[in-house]
C-alpha cells in the first residue's frame, strides 16, 4: 500500500487567487461593459530588456552549430555568469562574495522552497506574518509544523509584521533555528535598515540560527541608507543565506532565472554538535536534484551586466517605481493609510475594514482588482495589497476611479 506523507494535508486550502477569479469572474458577468484593471498581479507587464533578447538569440545559433552547441551545463551556473553577479551585484557594493559561492536557478521561489530540505524536520522554523507563502508551506509539507489550531501551526513561531512596528518584526522572544526574513518585503513593500538587520544577525550568531534571506526586490531600492544585501552586515556571511531573481529586475518571470548565495563560511550542526558547511550539502542537493539553467537564458541574464544591459534595466525598474509612487499618492489623497512603494513594487494599504470586504467594495465600484491582505497571514487583515506591474496608462485610470469614487 502506497501512503501519501500526510503533512500535504495539513497544508491549508490555497484559496486566494481562486476566490479573486470567481469573484472577478461573477461581476464582470454582471457587469459585461465594465473594463476590470487588475492591480493585485505580481508578474511584470513590460517585455524584455533588448539585450537580453540579442543575447539569447545569439545563444540559440550557437545551440545550432555543431562546434558552439552545448549539452548538460554545470549545476550551479555557469561561470560567465556567476562572475559577473560576484562582481556586480556584490564586490562594485564592497561585499566580499566569490563566483563559487553563487549557485545559479530557475527562480527564487524555487530555492527558498527547497532551501530548507537541508535542515532537521524537527527545527524550530520563524515565519514573518503577513508573509509569502512558500516559506510557510514548505515547512508545512517537510513536517515542522504540528498542527493547524484557529489559522495557525502550533509548532511554528510567527513573528507579527504591524503598523505599529513599522512591518518589521521583533526577534523571537524564544530560541528558533530557521528564520525567514524578506526586504523589501512581499507583500507590505516594508524596508530594513543595516542597524535593524544586525540585530537579527547578532541573535542568529547568538542561537547559531540560520538566516534565509529573501531580496528578490532589492533592485528598487533607491535609499542609500537601505542595504541591497544582508552581506553589507558584518558577521552575515556566518549565518545567512541570501535569494535573489531576475524575475522582476528584468521581466524574467516568464524566462526563469535567479540565483542563492551560500557563503562557506556559514555553517549547520549535527545532534552531535559537529559543524557542517551549508555551502557543500547545497552543491551536493543541486547536483542531485537540479539540472541547471539553459545556456540560452543564462546569456540572457549575463546580458543584464553590461552598460547598456544596466541602462535597460533601470528603465524598467524606474517605470514600476513610478507607478508605485502614483499608487501610493493617489491611495492616500482618497484617504487610506499607505506603506511600500517608496522602495518596493508594491503599496500596503490599511483599508479600516475586512480584506475582502475592501476587495469588493473597489473592485465594485472602481472595477479595479486588488489583493486582500488576509491572503498572506493573520496580520494582513484589514489591508490590501496593490502592484505596479502594470502599464502606466492602466495605473492612472485605476487611480482616478478609486478617487473619484471616494471610497472614504
């Protein structure tokens, strides 16, 4: 008899995005002539930076001939990129990190699901709330976290994001082994500074904890006092891993490519209190279970470090900010308390009322399509959360629906 691990059973119901398609669904039934703008998406609407796509055409002839063409690539990236991300994206930042402890992927949300698989079951897991999900479900799935009791796991410590602490959590006011943090944060838009972060590295030094460090976002901060990397803390290349993706920097969520850094210097235990290089167990997991990017996307993304790949990429970074900033503005002159967007694709709105009741009262009256916070945790509640991956034209009719529908 073949027995299913029943930890994907306790996983709770992923409803959100189900129930804002039915919900969308039944009124533009009932409202065939209103055109809907949808502003809860998290996925890019601008094309490709060009050089990519010269880059990965020039790929593609080399896969057609036979003295260029290449077959299995190496599992942690190649090393023409890997060098360039050492160089750009952390030496030019003075951050120490080699080539070889960058291990290249098909998406970030691949590795911080997978990332945990190298650590006890019976760890001690700190999950952020309002958070993004695959943290949480996959040490749901990995069996850490005891059972479901009023919307929550007994077994997992959450570390409640509020208005009132600024949507960076306290630290555990007990000892955990994994914690995840995310800045800038999905879904509040939230940012750390270095003094806040050496906090949570002082406590994971202390607990000999680890760090999984989501910057999947980091490409828009434009504060110079807000760290790119949580390697620009001292001491945090002992006890932290760090995420990053190409997803929404340079529209590659339909392309698929990202990165981790594991530093070597940050090492796990044993029961027996024996140290153990987190750097070598990942090598050794990729090269068991991960067959690498493709050439062909991975001179993609080499593309995005040159100058005019840097150029390209500003622009379309500077164009989402730009509709964060006009989302931000206009949600506060219709009254709502806002956070994000300043340095963040996304705008955390405070709506006074329950998630989905806010959800159908704009998508309602504004036919505008948000995300309710409830969808993301506990603490989300109350809120919404808006995305300025859309085309600037749809982002300013949304805006001046929601104004001039004077929802407050």
């Amino acid at each position: 008899m073949a027995f299913v691990n029943e930890n994907f059973l306790k996983l709770q119901k992923s409803y959100l995005f189900v129930e804002i398609a039915k919900r969308v669904e039944e009124f533009q039934k009932e409202n065939p002539d209103t055109e809907i703008i949808r502003m809860g998406i998290g996925d890019v609407t601008l094309p490709l930076p060009q050089v990519c796509i010269h880059a990965m055409k020039k790929a593609v002839e080399e896969m057609g001939d036979p003295s260029t063409f290449r077959g299995y690539g190496p599992e942690q990236g190649y090393e023409f990129l890997r060098e360039k991300i050492a160089k750009y994206d952390f030496n030019d930042r003075g951050v120490d990190i080699s080539k070889d402890e960058i291990f290249v992927s098909d998406g970030a949300k691949c590795d911080t699901g997978n990332f945990q698989e190298l650590f006890s079951n019976d760890a001690k897991v700190a999950i952020p709330d309002p958070v993004y999900p695959v943290y949480l479900d996959t040490n749901v799935m990995a069996g850490r976290s005891g059972d479901l009791v009023d919307g929550r796991y007994s077994n997992i410590k959450y570390l409640d994001c509020t208005y009132e602490n600024n949507f960076i959590p306290d630290l555990p006011d007990e000892k955990v082994d994994l914690i995840y943090l995310c800045f800038p944060n999905n879904p509040t838009g939230a940012t750390i500074t270095k003094e806040e972060l050496k906090k949570w590295i002082d406590y994971a030094r202390e607990n000999k904890a680890i760090i999984l460090y989501d910057a999947a976002y980091e490409a828009f901060i434009t504060d110079p006092n807000i760290p790119h990397s949580i390697y620009e803390v001292e001491g945090a290349k002992e006890v932290a891993v760090e995420f990053r993706s190409f997803s929404k920097t340079a529209g590659f969520t339909g392309v698929r490519c990202a990165y981790t850094v594991v530093p070597k210097k940050c090492f796990a235990y044993t029961k027996d209190g024996e140290k153990v290089s987190l750097h070598e167990l990942w090598l050794r997991r990729q090269s068991t279970k991960f067959n690498g990017v493709s050439y062909i996307v991975q001179r993609g993304a080499e593309a995005i470090y040159s100058e005019e790949g840097k150029r390209q990429v500003k622009e379309l970074v500077d164009y989402y900010l730009e509709n964060a900033k006009n989302i931000k503005s206009a949600m506060k002159e219709a009254g709502f308390i806002c956070v994000g967007g300043d340095n963040s694709p996304y705008v955390w709105v405070k709506g006074e009322m329950n998630s989905w009741d806010l959800f159908d009262l704009i998508l309602k009256k504004c036919g505008v399509v948000c995300t309710p916070g409830a969808g993301f945790g506990r603490c989300g509640e109350g809120y919404i959360r808006l995305s300025a991956f859309n085309f600037k034209e749809n982002v300013k009719k949304a805006m001046d629906r929601i104004k001039n529908a004077k929802l407050k």
